[in-house]
C-alpha cells in the first residue's frame, strides 16, 4: 500500500519534534499534527517558563544576603509580575517559532489541529479548514501529559500547575496541595516572590521514591524559608472564604483561609480523544499507552514515547527516545537507549539533584555524607545547610548513587552522571585532586564512611 507519510506524529512535543526531524533527516516522509502552540509541555507550561519563575525568585534572596557582603541597597526591591509575566511569554513565543522554524527546516509537515486515529494507518486531523485525512505506515503518539484533577469538592476553585504561567496577579497568601517535584518548585518561587506558602502533602515525606536523607533534608530546608510544610495531611474541600479568597477545610475541624489555591498533586497522560480504545490499543489504568522496548503498541503501526507512556517522564529522556525511535525505523536499526543512571533534579531553594541508586537500593551500601553550611552563607547569614551523600557498592567500589541538596547542585550532578555511565568507583574519586573552594569538591573529599546502621 502507498501512504501519504512514512511517520505521522501527533504532538508536536519535545519528543515528538525530535522524532520527526530525526526521521525526515534519514530519509522519510513525515507530518506532524499540533492542536496547540509547538515545544509540548516543557516549552510552554514546563521546564522553561518553570526555570525562569525560579530565576526571579532567587532574586529576593540575592537582595537580602547582598548586606552581609557590604552591599546597602538603596530601597527595598519590589516585584512587578506583570513585567516578568511579559517577559517570559516573550521567550516561550520565542521558543514556538524556533521549533516551527526546525520542523520546515528539516522538511516535516506541520498540520495544525487536533488528531484522531481512525485506523491503524489513518489519522484524522480536525484543522480550521474542517477534517483532514492522511494515512501513514507508522503512526507516533507524541501527545505528553496534564495535570491531574483533583476530585475533593470544591478544587474547581483551584489552580493546576498549568494555570501558574498566566496568572493575572501573585496571590498573597498559597496554598500549595503535593509533594511532589512541582509542588515543591512553586512554593519555593511563590514564597520567594513574597506569597505566604502553606504546602500541604498526605504522605509522611516529600519527594517520594528519592532518596530518604535527600527527603529530609529538604523539607527542613524549605521550612527554614518559611514554607508551612504539612506532612500527614489532606484537604477536605475547598470554598469560598467571605473575604473573597478560598477557605481550606483540613482534618480534626482546621481551616485555612488563603487567596489561591494550587493543586500539583502529579499528571497523566493524554489519551483521551485519541481514538485509542476503538483500535484496542493497549492502556494502563492511568491511561498510558503501553509500549515494548522499540516503544511499539501492541497495534504494530502505532507507536508512543515520552510522557504519554508514563514510563521516565523528563523531557531530555523524550529527546532521547525520539532519536532512537526515528533510527529504529528509518536507520541504525539495533539502536537503543539506557535508562540506567539518568539524572534529575528539583529546582526547589535549595535544589536537590540525583543520580543513580538509593541507598536503600543497595543491600549493604557503604554511604559517605557530608552536612555543611555553603560558604557564602558563612557571611550572609542565612540559616542553610547543604547535604551530599555517595551510596557505594561494597563489593565493587562502584559509585552507584549521587544525592545532592544544596547550591548548584544540578549544574553539579550533570558531571556525576558521565561518571556512573563511565563505571567510576570511590577509589577513583579520592584519587581525584578538588577544586578549592566549590561545593563540588566535597565529592571527592569525603573520606571516612558513615557508620553502618
């Protein structure tokens, strides 16, 4: 059979975008099929504008630890939201033209509406011109995730973390529901840009499935930045508070009444609409589309990678998938990528950055640590600690995990991923000369191990 398309891609994500241009650049022909604006989730309502709401934020401690070096500012500094808001829907456009930019550079076709499967081979597209119909030999599900509802009464007064990026106004007083990667991102920037943050979590931890001293660590540290951190708690519902804002119902008769509301509380896939259930392609009960290791469906033309898989949901590892995918059909077919060591990091304040195993990961870890106050904070004054922890193999002498809190420490962490790929043990490390005076250094200095628990 002849198709109009050798790939047809729906979702014109990070993953999505890299698959096509990848597959058009050996050789194929391609489309690629978007509702909303290009980048996916990481451009538009994720990793960039998140990072650049972190980055103003930290402005207000740079202000206050400037007096301990000898800085007298002038006034007190004040935060114009609307400004910034400007500013950072400027690169995010900017980013969006650059990737439709890539996708006609690289000659995929980008078809701008939203996409159904109607067989295994055709894709109809609902464009502003009225319904479209292509067919393709391999169809890419490149379509991401959302925000998870909640489902308490009341929570349609909520923010999802989506809606963060066009707020009209910052709220003077947040409640922030989670505990997860988000959650713990935006009390951070909202405190930081002077919001009192109340963060609320149901689960006796932070941070789950990271390392269990990492998980401490930061939640002391976020209470030290004034954050009302709430472990063991849920809310009820929320409503609407006479003042105007909302009111927080939490357990034995607690109410908290706050501005706004954010509910981070994870996400899931997007399937829906996808006209998956009618092929009988394979879902899990969130909704993830299952696939194999060649990240094919079990309908043989249908294909899926990053978030929609619910499998490893960074966008580097979209990326990443997206080549191999592309090299898989159209290239190097034995092409493949290895999930192991992949680094991750929060940007709370202060971040924390990881890679490898856990401790409790490894049976009989030899663990080295180190507590200490970051140094420039030896003359600001701020009450801070930073946390680095080696979880090491006792029979190999292989590094199997990097944990860090503290300072740079996902600029750190980035480094200590080629190592682990690259098989590094402990012996190399103390073998290894520091760079004086660098957080990093503590890596390589640590020298006696923790005691055996």
């Amino acid at each position: 059979m002849v198709y109009d398309y050798d790939l047809f891609t729906i979702g014109a994500g990070s993953g999505g975008v890299r698959a096509s241009r990848v597959a058009a650049g050996l050789g194929a022909r391609v489309a690629i099929a978007e509702a909303d604006r290009l980048g996916g989730t990481c451009v538009n309502v994720g990793c960039v504008p998140k990072k650049l709401m972190v980055y103003a934020s930290q402005y207000a401690d740079a202000f206050t630890d400037a007096r301990g070096f000898g800085w007298t500012l002038p006034e007190a500094p004040r935060f114009d939201w609307t400004a910034f808001r400007d500013a950072m829907d400027r690169e995010v456009a900017r980013l969006n033209a650059t990737y439709g930019r890539l996708l006609a550079g690289s000659g995929c076709a980008l078809i701008r509406g939203r996409a159904r499967l109607l067989d295994p081979h055709t894709v109809e597209v609902a464009t502003a011109d009225g319904p479209a119909r292509y067919t393709a030999q391999h169809v890419l599900l490149a379509t991401g995730g959302r925000p998870r509802r909640p489902l308490e009464p009341g929570t349609e007064r909520a923010w999802l973390s989506d809606d963060v990026f066009a707020m009209r106004a910052l709220p003077r007083r947040l409640l922030v529901v989670g505990g997860g990667y988000i959650a713990l991102e935006m009390a951070c920037v909202f405190s930081g840009l002077g919001a009192q943050v109340t963060l609320v979590h149901r689960g006796p931890r932070l941070l789950h499935g990271f390392d269990e001293d990492v998980r401490t660590v930061i939640a002391t540290e976020l209470e030290k930045r004034g954050i009302d951190v709430r472990l063991h708690t849920r809310v009820e519902c929320l409503e609407d508070a006479p003042s105007g804002g909302i009111c927080a119902l939490l357990p034995h008769e607690e109410s908290l009444e706050v501005d706004a509301a954010l509910y981070a509380i994870g996400r899931v896939p997007n399937t829906e609409g996808l006209g998956l259930e009618a092929l009988g392609v394979a879902q899990d009960a969130d909704g993830a589309v299952i696939v194999d290791a060649r990240y094919r469906t079990n309908v043989a033309s249908v294909l899926a990678l990053g978030d929609v898989t619910n499998r490893m949901n960074l966008t580097p590892v979209a990326i990443e998938e997206g080549i191999v995918l592309a090299h898989q059909l159209f290239g190097d077919r034995a092409r493949a990528l290895d999930y192991e060591n992949v680094p991750t990091a929060v940007f709370s304040q202060p971040p924390v950055a990881t890679v490898g195993l856990a401790e409790r990961e490894v049976p009989g870890a030899i663990v080295y640590e180190s507590d200490f106050r970051p140094m420039a904070h030896t003359i600001s004054g701020r009450d801070t600690r930073a946390y680095m922890k080696l979880v090491v193999d006792p029979v190999s002498d292989r590094v199997l995990g990097v944990h860090l809190v503290g300072p740079d420490a996902p600029e750190i962490i980035q480094g200590f991923a080629v190592a682990l790929r690259a098989g590094v043990t402990k012996a190399a490390l103390d073998a290894t000369v520091g760079l004086h005076p660098t957080a990093a250094e503590e890596l390589v200095t640590m020298r006696a191990p923790r005691p055996a628990q």
